[in-house]
C-alpha cells in the first residue's frame, strides 16, 4: 500500500499544488500562490480523509477563510475555489462536505444545517451587486442575469415583482457587462466584477429622485450609450423591506458538524476581520483597486454576521421567494449549535 504522506511533506505538496495554479492563472500572474483572491482552485493534498471545504472566490469571502489561508487552520481542511453557483452544486452533489453556498440555495438542498453566527450580508447599500440599465428599470423588457448568481438573481425577481412591478425577460449570461447590454436592455452583475464598476462610477454619478445613481456609459466602459442607470440591489432591497440581505451563509451537511469545526469558521473569521487592512492592501495589487476603497468596501458595506437582524432579513427573504414560486417553500432555518455537534460526537 501506498505510505500516507508525512504532515510537513503534506503540506509541502500543499503549497507546491497552489504554486503552479496560481503562476497558470492569469488573473493572479506574478502573485505568491496565497493570492487573496484565490484564482488558484484548490488548496490542499486530496485523499488524506480531510474536510472539503468550497468557497466563492470574490474579495468579500477572504476574511472569512483567512484562518485556512494564513492562520493556525491551514492545511487542516482541503479548500476549492470558485463561483457562488458552483458552490452550492459541489454542496449538493457531496464534492465539498462545507461550503459557502448562495442564500436562497438553503432551501433548494435537504440535510442541511448553516454554521452559526457567520455569513455574507449587508444591511444598506453594498456596492458589488448592481443593476446596470440602459433605462430607468421601469422601462426594461429584458434583463441580462450574470450566471455566477443564484441569491442576487432571486433578489432581482422580488425586487421586478414586488418594488418595480415589472415581469421582463431574464437570460442567464457570462459576467461580461458590455456583451450583456447588447443583449439586454440592464445586467445583474455580482461580486468583483460589479465592485470596480461601483469605484470607477464613483465621484462621476448623480442620484435619481428615488436615489438610484445616473452615470454616462462612458464612466462604465460602455461604449455607444450615453447614460446608464445603477441600482444597487442591497440599497433597493432595504427600501422594498427594511431589513438587511444575507447574500450568502456558511453550510455543511448534519453528519460533518462538530464543535471543533464550528470553532475554526468562527477563529478564521476572527483572525480575517482583524487583518481587513492586510487583505485589502493584497487584493488591492490583484484586482489593480485603490486599497483603501476595498478596505472601506469591506468594512462598511459587507457584513460577516448571521444576528437577529440579518436572520429576519433572511427569512423576510425566503418567505417572498417562496410566494413568487422561486422555491418550493420556506422551510425552517436551521443553525447548527454547539450543543447539537456535541450530542453527535
């Protein structure tokens, strides 16, 4: 039989692995294989009976995995990176025993349980999900959805439905704003991407009576089209609602929770909150954004909480999702305790 790898080998073949992802990704050439935004797929010697944890790649999860990245957990749990959509499929096809899932895909798995107190939320306005139309939303009959999304895309049908009382044409589509309003009268777009067109807008905008913001095409990249109109989902959620949006939560199947576990997600989510300063000053040379926009983006627009008032936001969220028929129902929420994990062991 073929000798178990020693530890410090182990995590040698680790590091290794990372090296040669991180030199064949383009989005991250020439950055140490630790890039923090992770372009890299997976960290970690596969077959060692380790956890398999699976992330989103965007900026706004690193503080939440920077114990696995840099801290005292690293090299315990095998990592892979990519987009909210793919999360939740390695969840659901048992590829990643934990993963970082969309919201609204809570309610599309069973055997489920979310880890307490973590998620990725924003309580008023969060600047990587936006609206970006052509005209005001009012008048759009076909929306561009960026297919990286799964939570933002069921937010955008409340929101057409509930606050705009519209029913346009929606189409999955590639991340690529440019091609999207060609085929689209607006485009969802999330994450990063939606993030450096929020900072390169800023300062060149003006705000609509109802407090969306008005820029030239131009300001956007866009070619050929003289004003777009941007809307920023979480700010538009909170006037539809009053509450936060949790955009996305830890979870991870019953069988694979413990105390122990429980403890590391918090402990690296402790350790990357207190290196926001750090993160952002790294990302700041990958994503070629000012460092201290994407510090203040992560400090005031993201928040790393699953409290009373996000859980209200999340279920104010399920129950509208479950009344327009985007889910099947609204089942219960349930978050793992410490007292439960223990019982298992």
């Amino acid at each position: 039989r073929r000798k178990r790898p020693r530890i410090g080998r182990a995590r040698q073949i680790a590091r290794n692995k990372a090296s040669r992802f991180a030199k064949d990704s383009a989005a991250c050439a020439d950055k140490p294989a630790e890039a923090v935004c992770y372009s890299f797929l997976r960290i970690g010697v596969p077959g060692m009976n380790k956890l398999r944890i699976s992330v989103v790649q965007y900026l706004n999860t690193a503080p939440l995995v920077w114990g696995f990245t840099r801290g005292p957990q690293r090299g315990k749990y095998e990592l892979s990176f990519t987009v909210p959509s793919q999360c939740a499929e390695e969840l659901r096809s048992g590829a990643a025993d934990v993963a970082i899932i969309p919201a609204i895909e809570y309610q599309r798995m069973d055997g489920l349980a979310v880890l307490p107190e973590l998620a990725i939320a924003s309580r008023q306005r969060v600047r990587s999900l936006l609206l970006i139309c052509k005209t005001p939303i009012e008048q759009a009959r076909r929306i561009a959805l960026d297919s990286s999304s799964r939570s933002t895309q069921a937010l955008t049908h409340i929101l057409c439905r509930e606050k705009w009382k519209i029913s346009p044409e929606m189409q999955q589509c590639a991340p690529h704003l440019g091609e999207m309003l060609a085929r689209a009268d607006a485009a969802l777009l999330i994450g990063d991407p939606a993030l450096r067109i929020s900072i390169e807008i800023a300062g060149r905008t003006e705000s609509a009576a109802d407090r969306h913001q008005i820029c030239a095409g131009a300001a956007a990249g866009i070619a050929g089209v003289e004003r777009l109109h941007v809307y920023d989902i979480v700010e538009e959620w909170r006037a539809l609602t009053g509450l936060p949006a949790v955009l996305a939560v830890w979870a991870a199947r019953r069988n694979v929770i413990t105390p122990e576990l429980i403890e590391d997600f918090q402990r690296s989510r402790e350790l990357g909150m207190a290196n926001l300063a750090v993160i952002s000053r790294e990302a700041s040379g990958e994503l070629r954004l000012p460092a201290m926009e994407l510090e203040r983006y992560l400090r005031e627009n993201i928040d790393f909480a699953l409290d009373e008032a996000n859980l209200a936001g999340l279920r104010r969220y399920f129950a509208e999702a479950a009344r327009l028929g985007l889910i099947a129902g609204a089942k219960p929420l349930e978050i793992a305790a410490l007292g439960m994990a223990r019982a298992r062991d």
